[in-house]
C-alpha cells in the first residue's frame, strides 16, 4: 500500500494553519501556521511543504453556511486561494465543511488548561488538524 499524505489548510486573512496525516492516511496532526502578508510567499511555503513532505492530496476548510449550502464573501475568498493552489500543484483538491473547527479547537486548548488569547497560531493549526481528522474519518479507501 502506497503513503496517503494529506494535507490540511485552514485558510484565514493572515494566517493559514495546516496539518497533515501520517502516511496511512487515517491519523491528523496539528502541524504549523504561516503568518503571512504576501499571499505568493504563503503558497511558496505551502508548494515546498507539499514536496518536502511527500503529501499526495489536499483538504481546505470550507466555510459552509449553518444550512449546509455556501454562503458569501469568505467561500469567495476560499475559491480564489483554491484557484491559485491549483496552480503550484497538480494534486487533488478537496474542499471539506471546516464549521466550528475553530471553536472546537479553542476548547480542546482550554481543556488542556490553556489560555487561547493570543495564540491564534495554535488555534489555525488545530482547527486545520480537525478538518483533516474529520475528512478523513468519512472517506472509505
């Protein structure tokens, strides 16, 4: 069986946290954030993460309204950054449902005892660890 390495990205104005699986494909890691002002050097990063790390697909968090359907200004926002994914990579593109991974994220730091305050970093990178986990608890291969 061949390495199935996602990587996940909760994309944001000023920072993108990602995560990625272990090889099996079935585990998600909470693994960095990119604080960023130039967009082209956030997707440079990203583009030599994907090689370093030998990653064979890709998850964006997906702002889907409460309803389940696409909602607004930030789905745009996800749409452009996908467009510009697309052309620094030729690895499938998943977009997946990324409410409340935030929230969630926030309460997983606070159950460890934590202040979340001014580490937001660490909040990106979890709420990307958990988009991930979520994908790939539903996906079957």
């Amino acid at each position: 069986m061949s390495d199935r390495i996602y990587l996940a990205i909760d994309f944001g104005e000023r920072r993108i946290g990602l995560a990625k699986s272990d090889p099996t494909g079935r585990i998600a890691s909470a693994w960095k954030t990119i604080t960023y002002k130039s967009l082209k050097k956030a997707l440079a990063e990203i583009a030599d993460d994907i090689r370093r790390e030998k990653i064979t697909g890709i998850v964006v968090g997906y702002p889907l309204a409460p309803d389940g359907g696409s909602s607004g200004e930030r789905c745009i926002m996800i749409d452009e950054f996908i467009a510009r994914l697309e052309e620094i990579t030729d690895l499938p593109i998943y977009t997946y449902d990324e409410r409340d991974s935030s929230a969630e994220a926030r309460k997983i730091i606070q159950q460890h005892g934590k202040k979340t305050g001014k580490d937001k970093e660490k909040i990106d990178r979890i709420a990307a660890a958990i988009i991930l986990q979520r994908f790939l608890d539903e996906r079957k291969d």
